[in-house]
C-alpha cells in the first residue's frame, strides 16, 4: 500500500505517495495558495534511468592512473566495490595534498543539490575537505557573481538586499509604481534554497493591482511579468542606458531630490557630470536612451515624470547582471531610486530580485537555522566562481578581481559533490577542454549528469528522499522534517557515509564525525540550536513527530528604512555610511570595464553591435519554467514543455517566417563558438530579433569525444562566451549571446542526455 508522508523540497512542501521503493505522486499542502509545478518532475525520480547504481572509475583512470585527458565525457567505466573506491580516492588524496599541497585542489561543489540542513552537499565535501587540511575555494555565485562584488560597495550589504527586502504586504499597502527592470517573472518564485512553504508573489500582485498600482516591465519578454502592466520591450542589454535617460529627466527637470543626495548619498555631483554629458561630450538624455533602446524617448520622459509623482520602487532582476559589465544594472538602478529619494519609505526605494526566487518580499527569520559547522579552511586560494576555467587553462597567471591582484593556483583535483557546471557554466567547449587538463575529477551525484559523465571516480549519492534530514530557508517561517521516503537506490550512499569511511581510512574518522551517526547528528544539530534561541521550541522528538516547527519573523520591513531616518545612527557599511554612487575605491583600482559611478558600456554582443550582422538574433537564456536549474531534467514537467525533445526556444512570428520556419520544428542554434539544437515555440511576446532558450537542458553532444560538438538537445552554453563581467567581479556572463537559427536538416538524432554511460563490470 502506498505511504504519503510529508517533506520539503526547494520548490515546496509536499506529501508523496510511495510504490515499489519510487514516488508516485506527490501533492502540495492545502494551505500553498500557488505551488509549484517543479513538484510534477519528482515522481519516478528515485529510480529514473540517469541514476548512478554504484560506484564507478572511468576506465582509461584506471588504466593509466591520475593525469590529463582528452578521453573525460566519452570513456567508459569500470564498476568497483565502495571498499576500492574508498582506496581508490584515498590514496589519491593523499598523492595530491602530499605532492602539490592542498592548494592543489579545487573544492568546486558548487549548486542548490539538495535541500536539507545536514546532507547538504557542499557542507559536507567542504567540512571534508578542511579536515584533509583545505582547499581552494570560490566566492560568490552564478546567480549573483556581479551583485555579490559591485553592491558591499555601493550599499554596505549583499544578503539585506534579498533577506531584508522591501515586503509585499508593505508593497501592497504602499506602493503606487513598480519600475521593473527585467521584469518580475513569477515563474521563478516557485524556489528558494533551502526550500519553501508557501508562494505568495502571485496574491501580492492580485492585491496591488486591486489598490491601485501599477507595473512597468523592461523586457524583451511579455511573460516577465504575470498580468497585466505596461510592457516596454526594449533591446536585450540597454537597461543601464534607458535607467541613465530616465535619471536624465530627473536631474534636469527639477525632479531628483537633492536634500537625499545630500544627507543619504556620497559622489553624486561626480555621476551627474557624465550623466549630462559633461565629461565625455554626450548627455545621457531620453533620446540617446532611445536610439540605443528601441523605445520612445517620450514614454521615458513621461515615466520618469510618473515616477517622480508616485511613491516607486525601482527593481532591477538578477538576470541583468548576469552579462558584460553586470555590476552596472544594480548600481544603475539604486542611484535612480537615490535620485527619486525614496530609498527607506514605505513601497518606495529600490529592490533586487523580486521574481527571480521566492526570497526577496518575504519576511526573515528572527533566528538563524540549524547547520552543520565546517570549520575554517587553512588555504586561503579562492576564485570568483565564474572563473573556474580561466583558473584550470591558466595556472600561475595573475588576474584582478574586486581590487586584488591574484594568482590562479595549479589545480591537480577538482572535487565536486552537488551541482552540474554544464548548466550553468558558460562555453561548455572551453569548460571541456580545461577539465582535461587535471590529474583527477572527482563527483558525487545520484545521477548520471554532464558533470559525472566527465568524471574519473564516481561516487553514487542519495537523493534527499532516501534519507532523514530537515530544513528550511532565511525567508520562511517553517522549520521542516524530512522523513526518508524509500530505501537508498541500488548501491548509493549518501555523502556523510562516504566522506565517513574516507575519513577514516586517512586518519581523520573521529574528527569528521565526532562519533555520531547521521541521526545522531540530526538530533544534536537540533538541540544545540534549540539552547541559543531567545524563545521556546518543541524538542527534537516533538519536532519530529509534528513535521515542522513554526519560527518567529520579522514583519513588515522596508529596506533601508533606519538608515533613511538616521543615517549617523544606522550608517551602511561602506566608507562613507552612505550609499555611495560615486566609489573613490572602484576609482582607485583604475579598471577600464568598472569606473567609479555607473554608466553605459556597450556591449560586445547586442543588437546594435557589428557582430550582429552575422549573427542578428539576440538569445536570452533565462531560467526555465519547467525545472530548477537542471535538476530532475527527466521528470514530467520537464519533459512536457519540450519540443520533439528538445529544449523549446521561442521566436517573434517575423522572425520565423523570414527563417522557414513554424511551431515545432527542430532547428540549429549556432555561433561561431558552438551550436546545439532546438524544438521552435512561434510567440508573439518576444521582441522581434529575440530568442529565448532557457538553461538548464542536460548536454548531449553528438560525438562525445569531440569538445566543439554540436549539443543535440539545446543547452545554450555551448553558445556562450566565457568572459567575466568586469574586472571587479568577473560574474558569470552566460544570460545573453548573438546567435543565428536554421532549420534542422536529415533525420533528428534521439536524446541521450539522460542515458547513463556504458559501464563495464570486468577490467
């Protein structure tokens, strides 16, 4: 008989029905007015054909031992038992640390994985991997690269800006404009790390439409906002210019605040002096804003005035710094809001992400969670996270980052547990060809991904359901149990196991566990976090035994508003204690793609740039609707928006037709850097000279053994150039690249993408 217990997942609470060891349903409870479809991809999950049955090594390792290879992604494994993996990768470690230090290796384990306080993936390689006595590390992420170097400096803060967020119910009550640039799609607040209870971004706007309010989306995409606002479909990567025409109409106009700029802000007359064109000659006014735009210089005048007349929140999404000098969209967007000087008012100000996860809007905790303590790492080697294949193709090469100039390490072994950089990597071509290049790869994973298919040692791990853990996130009240949902698959194990008995077999076994077993661990995380807490909670058997535990929030807050009312009193932290839209620091470092105050660079990929007379059509690959990331690519929700299984790209009708082309059939996406095929979707909601292709989709190259093959089922990272976004950051700049499409010709390939590799059980 099936079994319907409850857990959490990154996208939602759910009860599952259990079958024969696999989940066969699942539902949200009744009280998440909007969950999340991501929660169709999970039945069958656990035994779907991309898990990893037991542990592996990729033949041509074993052959001829640790060492660069051309053979990564096409060879063929060997099973082995855990006892020879364990001395397999023990031994190993050990020649790394001992040979080239622990400098030697790369900590990557960079992802969501999976929810869950204890199993997760990255607290445990990297508790681990300290122990062994450290690591090189990355800072930052894929998501957040530009954000996470560019606003500590502008604002004082990076987290506050999502965790302390302006609130919806405060933006209902209070706000009459939302300018949002990069639009505010719902389809991505059906996540949030660590998982989430409830959705509430789609009542919100409900409410704030029912008031009153208004929305403007800057998008190339209609769908960036659900329902009804007013849609400006500017060119792809013009954000920062149409933001500098309306600043333009503020300042010259009488309409920019000036006693805030004064009392609030550092550097302004600095940044007013390029914006009317006073240093370079060239005044950023509507107009200028609108040859570089596509849009109207009289409907940005006119917002500008709406804006300066309404109480307004500015929103900048995180996917407009996830391109070439991405730093500038955040900073751009605060020193409009600084200029309307609402910053600190009730659903006035500015926000950052609101639609791109289901964080920003919702109240935090008053507490922090429970969590596995790592300890401190004694190598001191970190990366931005985009640059891992910059750091692998060029050991020993100096570079800057963030006002430091460092020195890319000689990594030997790469060590990833949880995440597939080939989904969110840029140039998978250039990713490949450096993954060659070091002595051993090692993954854990419960499936058979692009990143495992690459490895030399494969660990198989449990999914979250087949094991006991709980969790919860910084923006939800619920604190969540998740109960093991069926028996580990085949010969899997999860990771605090394995890490276990590697631990033990190099010295280390009572260190890293500390004589606990995983359930024990679960009970004194708890407990020990329950002792600093300033009010009461269940015990742990309570906990338990209910499912979740309710934690306090704090309610109705409005970003920045104790700084606004005293500044001395509640400075930012950055040098000044203001918001400083002019940085004497950035200025210092004399980057030439980051100056010291916002404005426009052109892009090396737009529509108004001369590669795209070769290729003219503009590919934004966004988040996808059917799936977190590239997780669970195989399951139904997934699968069902594909287009002959392929991943779907959409185009404006005009640009189809000129092609040939109509809905549903196969079509190659290509540049000179690589090309991947897709399934057409005709939409007239895409600007014209637009394409969407979401992330996401697992890589399946045609010929295996060949880095510059063509991706048979649309991943656009092949596509991609592997650039960062300035020399402050060097953010990931995967969110926008030119393009050619055409029609598919010959018979379409099947996908194997979610096909394990061949596994030989004899040597």
């Amino acid at each position: 008989m099936p079994h319907s217990p409850t857990s959490l997942t990154h996208w939602g609470v759910f009860s599952a029905e259990i079958v024969d060891g696999d989940i066969a349903a699942v539902n949200p409870p009744p009280d998440d007015a909007d969950p999340s479809p991501l929660l169709g991809n999970m039945p069958g999950s656990i035994r779907h054909r991309a898990r990893i049955t037991g542990p592996a090594v990729r033949r041509g390792w074993l052959r001829d031992g640790p060492g660069p290879s051309t053979e990564r992604g096409a060879d063929e494994f060997v099973a082995v038992s855990w006892d020879e993996l364990t001395d397999l990768l023990a031994t190993e470690l050990r020649r790394v640390v001992d040979t080239y230090g622990n400098e030697a290796i790369y900590g990557g384990s960079y992802g969501w994985s999976s929810a869950g306080r204890f199993h997760h993936a990255q607290s445990q390689v990297h508790r681990f991997l300290k122990m062994l006595g450290g690591y090189t590390f990355s800072r930052h992420s894929y998501s957040l690269g530009a954000t996470g170097a560019i606003m500590p400096r502008v604002v004082g803060t990076h987290d506050d800006l999502f965790k302390r967020s302006t609130q919806w119910d405060v933006i209902v009550e209070h706000t009459g404009l939302m300018v949002c640039f990069g639009g505010m799609p719902l389809k991505n607040t059906g996540i949030n790390d660590g998982g989430t209870s409830a959705h509430p971004m789609r009542d919100a706007l409900r409410r704030f439409r029912g008031r009153g309010g208004r929305i403007v989306s800057f998008s190339p995409l209609r769908d960036d906002v659900d329902g009804d606002c007013q849609w400006l479909a500017l060119r792809p990567g013009t954000d920062v210019a149409v933001m500098l025409g309306l600043a333009y109409v503020l300042a010259t106009e009488g309409l920019a605040d000036r006693e805030f700029l004064d009392t609030h802000c550092t550097g302004y007359e600095r940044f007013e002096r390029y914006l009317l064109g006073h240093d370079d000659g060239v005044a950023k006014s509507p107009e200028w804003a609108a040859h570089i735009s596509g849009l109207s210089a009289d409907t940005l005048r006119a917002l500008a005035h709406r804006m300066a007349a309404e109480r307004t929140i500015v929103t900048v999404s995180w996917s407009l710094q996830r391109t070439r000098h991405g730093e500038q969209a955040p900073w751009m967007g605060v020193t409009l809001a600084a200029m309307l000087g609402q910053i600190g008012l009730p659903g006035g100000g500015f926000g950052h992400g609101y639609g791109s996860m289901n964080e920003p809007g919702l109240a935090p905790l008053r507490c922090r969670l429970p969590s596995l303590p790592q300890g401190p790492n004694p190598v001191r080697t970190f990366i931005p996270v985009a640059a891992v294949t910059d750091m692998l193709l060029h050991p020993g090469e100096p570079f800057d980052y963030n006002g430091l100039r460092l020195t890319y390490p000689d990594i030997k072994c790469v060590y990833w547990s949880g995440g597939n950089p080939f989904h969110h990597h840029q140039n998978i071509p250039r990713l490949r060809r450096a993954l060659g290049r070091v002595d051993t790869i090692v993954v854990h994973d419960p499936y058979w991904t692009a990143m495992a298919k690459h490895a030399d040692i494969v660990v198989p791990s449990t999914t979250s359901f087949e094991r006991n853990d709980f969790s919860g996130s910084k923006n939800d009240p619920l604190l969540v149990a998740m109960p093991q949902l069926a028996e580990p698959y085949a010969d899997s194990r999860d990771d605090y196991t394995t890490f276990s008995a590697l631990a033990e077999r190099l010295g280390f076994g009572e260190q890293f566990t500390e004589g606990r077993t995983a359930w024990e661990w679960l009970v004194h995380l708890y407990e020990k976090w329950a002792a600093g807490l300033d009010f009461a909670v269940p015990s742990f058997a309570e906990f338990w035994a209910a499912g979740h535990v309710e934690l306090p929030t704090d309610t109705g807050l409005t970003l920045f508003e104790d700084f606004r009312a005293d500044p001395q009193a509640h400075p930012l932290g950055t040098p000044s204690g203001r918001i400083e839209i002019f940085s004497e620091d950035i200025d210092s470092f004399g980057y030439d793609d980051c100056a010291g105050h916002p404005r426009w660079y052109e892009p090396a990929e737009w529509l108004g740039g001369e590669r795209a007379r070769r290729y003219p059509l503009h590919l934004l690959a966004n988040q996808p609707a059917s799936r977190l990331h590239s997780q669970l690519d195989g399951g139904a929700t997934s699968q069902s928006s594909k287009v002959q299984g392929r991943e779907p790209v959409r185009m404006h009708p005009s640009d189809a037709a000129a092609r040939g082309l109509t809905d549903g059939d196969v079509v190659r996406v290509f540049n000179d850097r690589g090309a991947c095929l897709a399934g057409v979707v005709i939409d007239d909601g895409v600007l014209p000279r637009v394409v969407q292709l979401a992330t996401g989709a697992w890589y399946d190259p045609a010929d295996p053994a060949d880095p510059d093959s063509l991706c048979l089922h649309g991943n656009p990272n092949v596509l991609t150039d592997d650039v960062g976004t300035s020399s402050l950051a060097k953010g990931c700049t995967g969110a926008h690249v030119l393009v050619e499409i055409e029609k598919f010709s010959g018979p379409v390939p099947p996908v194997r993408a979610h096909e394990p590799p061949v596994i030989r059980t004899l040597r």
